[in-house]
C-alpha cells in the first residue's frame, strides 16, 4: 500500500515537473521571438541613424550651414603665422 502511494506520488510529480518544463519552453521560445524582433527593429533603426549622422556630417552640408547661419565665407588666402622661438 505505501508502495503505491509512492509510486502515485512520484508520478504525479513527475508529471507536474514535465508540465512544469514544457510550459517554460514555450515561454522561453515567445520572450526568444520577441528578443529577436526586437533586435531586428533596433538593428533597421541603427541603419537609419547610421545614415542620419553621415547626412549631418557631409562637408556640403556643414558648408551650407555655416555659410546660412553664421554668415561665414571662404577664406580668401591662408596665411599661416608662426610663433617666434626664444
């Protein structure tokens, strides 16, 4: 009789560990499939700020905007002028 009770026992438990398992794969496999969608939508938004910042760093437009904005020009000849040495 304790026997059986034992076994009984044990089969349940094994059972519940079993059902236990499975219902924690499945959850693992849906927080896998939303990580991985979620990589994929940070992976398009790396590549988009990636084009942003080329775009704001271009020479034409940094030329562009300091000739609007801060009214600058061109310099008309580079004349370089050295320290004098002691």
């Amino acid at each position: 009789m304790i026997i059986r009770i034992g076994t009984v026992v044990l089969l349940a438990g094994m059972a519940l560990l079993y059902v236990w398992q499975h219902a924690k794969v499945m959850q693992l496999g849906y927080e896998m499939v939303n990580l991985r969608m979620k990589r994929a939508e940070l992976l398009q938004k790396n590549k988009l700020w990636q084009v942003e910042l080329a775009a704001l760093k271009s020479p034409e437009r940094i030329e562009r905007m300091a000739r609007e904005n801060l009214n600058m020009q061109p310099a008309d000849r580079v004349e370089i002028v050295e320290p004098e040495q002691k």
